[in-house]
C-alpha cells in the first residue's frame, strides 16, 4: 500500500523488502487511531513473523503466549499461500513482477556487479523448490513447528496445508525441463478489492 503523498514509487511492489517494516510502522499509529492504542506495540512487533527482514529471536516479545500467536501467524503466512491450487501461476503472473519492481529479480553484489536471480516468471517457478526447502526449515526451526496445530485442528494425522504445498512444489519441479506458460493453466480469481468498502483515507491501493 502507498500513501496517497508518495511521490517516490509509483507502485506498492516497489516496497517488497520493506514492507513488513511498514506494516508494523503503520499499525503503530493506526491502531491508537480506532480504539485499540494497549494492541499497538504488541500488533507492531508480531507482524514481523510475516517476514524476513528481522530474525524472528530478536522479536521483542516477553509474554511466551504472545510469541507463540506470532508463530502462528508466520505460519499462516507461508502454509496459506504455498498451498494455494493456484500458487504457482501466482509466482509466474504475479509474484515475479512484484520481485522486478522491489529490485529481487536482480542482486547488486558487494563489489558493484549485478546478478539475475530470477529471469523471468517461469524461472521463479523453477526456483520454488528451493525456496520451499528454506520455508520448512523456518517453519520448523524458527516458527517451532506451529503447523502442527493444523492437524489438530481437522482431527487428521496428515496435514492437508503440508500436503499441497507438496504437490505444488512436486509440480514444479515437474516443470523444470517444460515451459512454465504450457503447463500452468490455472486462472487465480482476481485480487481486486472491490468489495472492500472502506480503508484509511490517505493510504492508495495499487
């Protein structure tokens, strides 16, 4: 989301490496706003679970239950959207032109020399193997295995989140000797908001 005075960025995915930061920016003065100031501090520190621009140990969170519910909701964060049926076409179609305008398509190394870590749609597809290997390493080490509740939660010894993120990064890799644009047929329905019926005035959605 953009302010509506930016003047910097012309579209929201040129935030990506920061957004989380963001996120928790605005939910430290928004939430004071509408009545909910005692959340504030909590709510700024356990947004950060969403994302990897800090460590999840230097969370500052002393309430053990507290720190559990942000687990929780990093966990959420990556099971809901790496089971999605459509995940794949969404890296390809959506998360890839997001990563060229936050600058991770690309990678300036330390001695000035500029890498492509992603070529196109179909190559960030190709690549979600390995970054699945990263994501069950965090929700094992870092995020302490919280999926787990999923498994209670639907009274099953599998975990249906687990199992199709499975079988999308086996389709992937599937797709490694064949054109990503052959095989991922799947139209992801529309993120457009025109439901929404009301968010803060001087935010923009993109």
């Amino acid at each position: 989301l953009r302010r509506r005075n930016d003047r910097n960025h012309r579209y929201g995915g040129e935030y990506t490496l920061t957004h989380v930061t963001r996120g928790s920016h605005f939910l430290r003065g928004y939430l004071p706003r509408i009545g909910l100031k005692k959340y504030a501090t909590a709510a700024s520190q356990l947004i950060h679970f969403t994302g990897y621009e800090r460590n999840v140990e230097t969370i500052r969170l002393d309430d053990p239950l507290l720190r559990r519910v942000g687990e929780i909701l990093g966990t959420a964060d990556i099971i809901a959207q790496m089971s999605d049926r459509c995940y794949l076409e969404k890296c390809r179609d959506r998360l890839y032109p997001e990563f060229v305008l936050g600058g991770l398509a690309r990678r300036k190394l330390p001695g000035g020399q500029t890498i492509t870590v992603f070529e196109s749609g179909s190559d960030l597809v190709r690549k979600t193997p390995g970054f699945y290997v990263n994501a069950t390493k965090r929700l094992e080490e870092q995020l302490h295995g919280a999926y787990h509740f999923a498994e209670k939660h639907f009274g099953s010894r599998t975990n249906p989140y687990i199992e199709e993120m499975n079988k999308n990064v086996s389709y992937a890799e599937a797709l490694a000797d064949a054109p990503a644009e052959d095989l991922l047929r799947r139209r992801p329905p529309s993120t457009l908001l025109s439901g929404v019926r009301s968010y803060p005035k001087d935010l923009v959605i993109i």
